[in-house]
C-alpha cells in the first residue's frame, strides 16, 4: 500500500507547488480543501490518541493479572522487557547524539507556529531553555499525579500513562476471575484500534494535503534530510536487533546468533511484510514450541503481553524522530529536553497497539511532551510507513527471545 502513497504526494506537491507559483485564483478552492482535509485529519490524530493509550494500556496492564499465579516467570519476563527497552532507548540516544546529518540542511520552517498552533504548551515537560534536571522531575511528578480525567481532557500524557497503569494494576489485583471487567477493558481497547484504523485509512487523503499545504517547503534539503533520518533509524534499529537481541539470546539459550536468526527468520519476515506485531502473533507461538522448544505455557504468557508491552523498535524510532522533527520544526531542545523525549518514548511504547502506524499515537506524545507542533508529524508520516516495517521485526525478536530468556530463567 505504501508504494501507491508515493505519486498521491508527488501529485499533490507538484499542484500545491503550481498555486503557489501560478496564484491561479480560480483554484484557491483546492488550498481551501486541502487545508481543511489537513486539519480534520490532525484532528482526528488528536481525538483519538488519549483514548488508545489509556484503554490499551489499561487492557494490558489487567493481562498481568495471570502473573500472581505464574510467579517467576512474570517477573523474569517483566525484567526483560524494561531491560531491553531500556537498552533500544540508550542506544537511540546516543546514536542521535553522535549522528544527526540532518542538522548539516536548513530546516523546513523558522518558527513553529505557522503551523497553525495545534501544539499544546501544557503538554510540555519542560520549558524552552530550562536545563534544570529538577524542574523535570518536577514537572514528571506533576503530570504523573495529575486528575485523571484532567489528564485524558488536557492530553497529559504521563497522567494518562500513570493512570491506566496504576487503575489497571489495581483491577487486577482486585477483580475475581468471573470479573467482567477485563473482557470489558479488551473490547473498549478493540473498539479504539479499530477507530485508530479508520483514521490511519484516511492516511493517503491526508497525506495529499499535508503534502500540498508542505509544497512550498518541501525541497530536495527536506527529502535529502528524510532520507538521513531513515538512515539513523534503520542503523540504530539493525544495530540492536542483529547483535543486542542475538546476544542475549545467546547468553540465555546457547543458540549462536546466526542459527538464532534462521530459526525465526519465518515470524520476522511475517512482520516484515505486515508490519503488525498482532497479526505475527500466531506464527511466533508456533516458533517458539516448534523451533525453540519453549513449552506452550511459557510461550502463551510471553508473547502476548510482549506484543503490548514490548516496543523496542517503536522506542527507538520515536527518540530519533522527535529529536528529527524538533530540529526541522525549529523546536529548541537542551539536553534535559532529549532525555525526557526518550523517557516519553520508553514509556509511550508500553501498551502501543500492534497495528501497522500504531507507534503514532506514541509518537504525538513524544511531540506533545517538549512542544512540537503536531503538524510536524505530517512530514514523518512520508516516510514512517518503510521504517514501521523494520521496527515491527524488531519488536517481534525481542519477543521471542523473551521465550528464551523466561525458559532460561524462570
């Protein structure tokens, strides 16, 4: 489907660009239109976003509740997972840090709010230009303990996050087996994803009017730059998912990474191909009992909770990208604002629904955390498509070598 985008924008760029230098009045309707399909469809990214992170991440925190009975394999498996996490999001910082060719262009724009201000200042963990470790942990403490319905209404997204964790721990703990609180939770979840998709198939309509509004700016620097971005990312992801996740797997099974690799090879490429951790769910438990020799019991806790909870690609992207469109957007950032982008992504990719473009709804809160419009999202989305392949293989690696590591140790 990604392929097919592709002449949309070209068309839509090449016609924006044309009004621009024709002002041909009697088509500034089409500017009319496209600016409007561009703001119904932000909109929309808006209007569901609060919803899919808290009923996910609601819904996934309650699949824990099986982790009382099942003991140390919870807790092994729930180590691991933070840990691998953990590992994707340094390593994405510090190859941000250390490579960033983009900043060598110009940026797309010199000041963010000709964007048409649907960015949320009150979303910010920190401001412009304040480098006080202490006023982030403030400013954490203050979203994360923050009213919830204040959170889900003022798009705080930590209040969100803390919200459904914290809720969802304690339905777990609370609820009888009989509840029917946790089928509840799942349906509302479903119910969310499947909105979340019917926004993500207005992608291509979208896409056109981003790309028709963006004409006058997107030049061969803004491709240039994109292409750079997609470069970072994909070395930052090959990085950790041929020899982080490999080596574990190798200190956990004894299998050597390259035997590894060829006994999953089938669920990543299913991965590859859907871009949908969800979707490669099944194969990837026939992989493990079959290939693996993880017996079913371990492989049905495992793989499931680490289809919601383990992101690690989805982690890494959203770092690097935020720190990308921070620096096309002209978004200040200190160091302290780059660490708080990818403690947002770590968190953030806890609970993203395994849908192809799921980590969007991750992504805006990335952006909304240090302040970038959410406007910018448009131009990642030209290229987001290729790059979610990639990090959707990852995130299933990491699952399955989750396995491994429960067998190993649990």
């Amino acid at each position: 489907m990604q392929s097919r985008w592709f002449p949309l924008v070209l068309l839509a760029a090449a016609l924006g660009g044309w009004m621009t230098a024709e002002l041909a009045g009697d088509w500034m309707w089409l500017d009319h239109l496209t600016e409007l399909v561009r703001t119904a469809f932000f909109a929309a990214l808006k209007m569901i976003v609060a919803p899919l992170i808290f009923f996910s991440l609601f819904a996934g925190v309650m699949e824990l509740r099986n982790s009382s009975s099942m003991g140390r394999l919870g807790a092994v498996t729930l180590a691991y997972y933070l840990v691998t996490t953990g590992i994707a999001v340094c390593i994405g910082l510090i190859v941000v840090l250390w490579f960033h060719p983009w900043t060598s262009l110009p940026p797309l724009v010199d000041d963010p709010s000709v964007l048409g201000g649907l960015t949320l200042a009150d979303a910010r963990l920190i401001d412009p230009g304040d480098g006080s470790t202490l006023t982030l942990v403030s400013n954490l403490l203050l979203r994360m303990l923050s009213n919830p319905f204040l959170s889900l209404s003022q798009m705080n997204v930590l209040g969100i996050l803390v919200a459904a964790i914290l809720f969802g721990l304690a339905a777990a703990l609370t609820v009888s087996e009989d509840s029917p609180l946790p089928k509840l939770m799942r349906d509302l979840a479903q119910i969310t994803y499947r909105v979340a998709a019917w926004v993500l198939r207005a992608l291509p309509l979208g896409l056109f009017a981003i790309a028709y509004q963006m004409a006058d700016q997107i030049s061969l620097d803004t491709a240039t730059a994109l292409l750079q971005l997609g470069a970072v990312v994909l070395g930052a992801t090959a990085f950790h998912g041929l020899v982080v996740l490999p080596l574990l797997g190798w200190l956990a099974s004894g299998i050597p990474p390259w035997r590894l690799l060829s006994k999953i090879a089938a669920p990543l490429i299913t991965a590859l191909s859907t871009s949908s951790s969800a979707a490669t769910l099944p194969l990837s438990m026939q992989t493990a009992e079959e290939k693996l020799g993880v017996d079913r019991a371990r492989c049905a806790f495992v793989l499931p909770l680490g289809a919601t909870a383990n992101m690690d690609g989805t982690a890494l992207f959203e770092g690097i990208a935020a720190i990308f469109l921070a620096y096309m957007f002209s978004v200040d950032l200190n160091t302290t604002s780059i660490i708080a982008i990818f403690l947002v992504a770590m968190l953030s990719s806890v609970g993203a629904p395994g849908i192809p473009s799921g980590s969007m709804a991750g992504m805006q809160m990335v952006m909304l955390a240090v302040g970038i419009p959410l406007e910018a999202i448009g131009l990642l989305l030209l290229i987001e498509r290729p790059l979610d392949t990639f990090r959707t293989a990852v995130n299933v690696e990491g699952d399955l070598i989750a396995t491994l590591v429960a067998k190993r140790f649990s």
